[in-house]
C-alpha cells in the first residue's frame, strides 16, 4: 500500500484519473465524487466516514449484504488453492460445482451453464447462443431476438441492440442489426386501452399479443428469442400481469422461438425465489444471471441453458465457437457458492417472501404524498413513479423537468439523508429500491421515512 492520502486527495484522485461509468463527468468538475470506502450489513460508509442505507443493493447486487467475512474467505481459499485457469476445454472444481448447483434451482431441465463475468455478456452469449443453436439444427436464418420497450439488458453491442431505452443507445449507432422491441407491462403509461389495462386478461393477452405481433412482422422463421426480465427494470419496475408468461410461452412454442429469462437482477431472491421463473411459473429456454449470484463479492455471470440447447454440440465437431477469458473464474465460482449457501442456510429468500408485503405496505403509504402517482414491483424490487399534477397524471415532465426534478432535487436529498436508491429521470422519473435482502423492520421503516421527508419537499413546478 503507498502512503495514506486524505478524504479530499482521494475525491480528487477519482475525479481526475478514474472515469466513472454513466456518468455526467461534467457535473463533478466542482464537486465532490462520492468516495465509498467500507460497507457492513445493510450499510455504506464513504471516505468522510458518513453511513448511508443501500437501498439498491448497490446496483441490485449485494443480496448477503456488505462487509462478510465469510465470502470473503471463500475467494481467499479458492485463490490460494487455484487463483486462475480457464474453463477452455478444460474445468476446474469450483466450475464444476457451481454449475451442478444451478443446475439444481433452476426450474425443469435448465442443466447446461456457461459462465461469463458479467450480464452484458450474458445476454450477448445468449443471442449468440440461440443463433448457433439454429444453425446447427438447419435454421441459419432465425438471428432475431424480440424484447421490450425501454428494456434494459446491458451495453456490449449486441446486448444494447436487445435494450430498448432509446437514451443509452443512440450515441452508439449503428447498433447490431435484429433487435425489435414490443410493448411492456407497464399497467400505469399502457397505450392498450384503458378497459383491457384494468382487467388481468386482457391486459396479459394484449402485452402477450404485441410479443406475438413482432414475431410476425418480422417472420417467425427469422426470429431465434424472446428476451423477457420476469420484473422489468427500466421505466421503474414493472411487475407482469398473472398469466403473461404463460401466454408468451404459448407464443414462443407456436413459433419456434426461444424464451431467454433475463435474470440479472430478478434472480438469487430479489423477487423471494431463486429465480424470477419460479416465482411466475414458467419455464424459459435460456436464464441469463449475474449481480446477485456472488453478492457482488467477486464478477461472474453466466447463461443457465435447457438441455435440447446443447445436443447439437454433442456430436461429432460441432462447437459453440464462443468463450470469455475470465468467465467461469475460480475464485468467482468459490465465491458464488459460499453466497448461494449463505442465501439457502440463512434464509434470505424465504425472508423477502415475507417481507415482501410489509414493504409494499410502507411504500404504497406515500401515495398520499401528491408527487407520487404510482407504486409497483414485487418482492424487493420496487419503485415510485413522480408525477407532476396527481389528478391529471397523464400530463408528463418534459426532459427538462424530469432532470430538474430528479438531479436537482430527488437524487441530492436523498443521498444527503443517506439513502442509498435509484433516482432516475431518463424516462418518466422513478424513484427505485431494491434494498439488501437482510432488511428488517427497522430498514424498511428508515427507508419509508427519508423518502416521505424528501418527496414532501419536492417542487414539480
């Protein structure tokens, strides 16, 4: 280690050299970057030694919460034992150990995984996977994937072709080519007409039918997936009506086309089940995972894979011709399967299973607050969308207002009042939580209370 530096030599440190992703870098040329230093349980401590509450999780990440020592063990043991060789033609014990337990709470016959070091490359292999699988099995020409409006399902090229929120992608453009995009479920800003929105069925049908539209403006013989989060994070947490992924199942079969769970954030108890699908009860093709399957305690991520998806590269030379340098790490994989223990024998999905209606219940509690015109989500992954006059939601914030509102007012209170949360404007403004799976009453209760301070302030005009 070289000489200690104070809290203000390491700010400028950071706002110097390091640039820090999604980020206005402009905005901290005259003001301080937030410097975290230390994290314990369900709390973050930056380098002024001030505590703040994650209630993101950090990034939807850390379910076992921050500072344990016993997953940091794991990688230390698995270091000195193995500190790296790749999964190339070759295995190594914690790989193979790690991929068998997924195997085990992944739903039906999901038995087949193959690591990456994060979601943007997982959902990138899993394209590449779905288009080597068809051609294989003499279909060269489905290369398309369907997702959804304003979907976020990650930033390496091919995975930013599968997003749909306009605002990360057009700077990037061209993007690669094949990516559609059809309606969401999201029941508060639906363009379906209000009577369908307000009935189950109809609202499941009419989301599953925009699904079933695409593949058929494109040509069903040309369409390989259908990428679908079980809980849609962009646009602020938009839960699927009952029945949905039932009807896109029904279509995905009837076309041919592959179902992709998209798991990043919905898997390893956020939503109370080890994954989303289990929670919705449907089986998808392909389960794509990441953040929460080490809790963030070292980088891994991956694609969870039915067994028909792999028959093709069992015989004869066949290979699926794709491989990450540090997916499938030893110490990651050691890491995954101390924080998969550590979810199982301490009872953390069970935990936001029950938790999951106290929660809502403090949060629903702030619609009384006029800013506040809707809440949704599901187990610990929730959100409140703002809007500007509560009796005419349908009257939006300009790009302008949405930023004023959320940069200049939501996003500093809040963290001047150490919440940790999303607060994000790219979009109609949300304010999103999705706290570390160890919260308790007392938690949730601080959570209910730094946001009914800060949105009581708040001015819309």
């Amino acid at each position: 280690m070289g000489p200690a530096v104070t809290a203000e030599e390491l700010e400028a440190l950071a706002r110097r050299h390091l640039w820090t992703h999604f980020t206005r870098l402009g905005a901290y040329q005259d003001r301080p970057l937030p410097v975290f230093t230390r994290g314990q349980g369900p709390r973050l401590y930056d380098v002024h030694g001030r505590s703040f509450l994650d209630g993101l999780a950090s990034l939807f990440v850390v379910q076992a919460g921050h500072g344990r020592a016993d997953l940091a063990e794991a990688g230390r043991r698995q270091a000195q034992e193995l500190a790296y060789y790749p999964i190339w033609s070759a295995a190594h014990p914690a790989a193979a150990r790690l991929a068998a337990r997924l195997a085990a709470v992944a739903p039906g016959d999901l038995n087949r995984v193959f690591f990456t070091t994060g979601g943007s490359e997982a959902v990138e292999s899993a394209w590449k996977l779905a288009r080597a699988y068809f051609k294989e099995v003499g279909q060269p020409q489905r290369t398309k994937v369907v997702s959804r409006a304003l979907a976020y399902h990650g930033t390496t090229m091919g995975a930013l072709a599968v997003t749909g929120l306009p605002a990360i992608k057009s700077a990037f453009e061209p993007l690669v080519p094949g990516a559609v995009h059809a309606a969401n479920t999201n029941r508060f800003r639906s363009d379906f007409e209000p009577e369908a929105v307000a009935d189950d069925e109809r609202f499941a049908s009419a989301c599953a039918a925009a699904i079933e539209d695409a593949i058929v403006a494109e040509g069903p013989e040309t369409v390989a997936a259908v990428f679908l989060e079980p809980v849609q994070n962009t646009g602020g947490c938009f839960p699927p009506p009952p029945g949905y992924f039932a009807k896109v199942r029904d279509v995905c079969d009837r076309h041919g086309v592959l179902l992709v769970s998209d798991e990043v954030i919905c898997g390893f108890g956020r939503l109370g089940a080890w994954f989303g699908a289990e929670r919705y009860g449907f089986l998808p093709d392909m389960i794509t995972f990441a953040k929460g399957v080490t809790s963030g305690y070292a980088a891994l991520g991956g694609v969870v894979c039915r067994d028909f998806l792999a028959e093709p590269f069992l015989q004869g030379d066949a290979s699926y011709a794709h491989g990450i340098t540090f997916g499938g790490h030893p110490v990651s994989c050691a890491v995954a399967l101390a924080n998969l223990d550590v979810l199982q024998e301490e009872g953390l999905l069970t935990h936001v299973e029950e938790a999951e209606k106290g929660f809502a219940e403090r949060l629903q509690s702030l619609r009384d607050l006029p800013v506040v015109g809707d809440v949704r989500g599901a187990g610990f992954f929730w959100a409140l969308e703002l809007v500007k006059d509560p009796d005419h939601p349908e009257i939006r914030f300009t790009p302008e207002e949405r930023m004023a509102l959320i940069r200049g007012q939501v996003a500093p209170k809040l963290f001047q009042r150490g919440l940790i949360c999303r607060a994000d404007d790219r979009v109609d403004p949300v304010v999103q939580l999705s706290p570390v799976l160890t919260f308790g009453d007392a938690e949730l209760d601080e959570v209910e209370e730094i946001l009914r301070a800060v949105l009581t302030e708040v001015r819309t005009s």
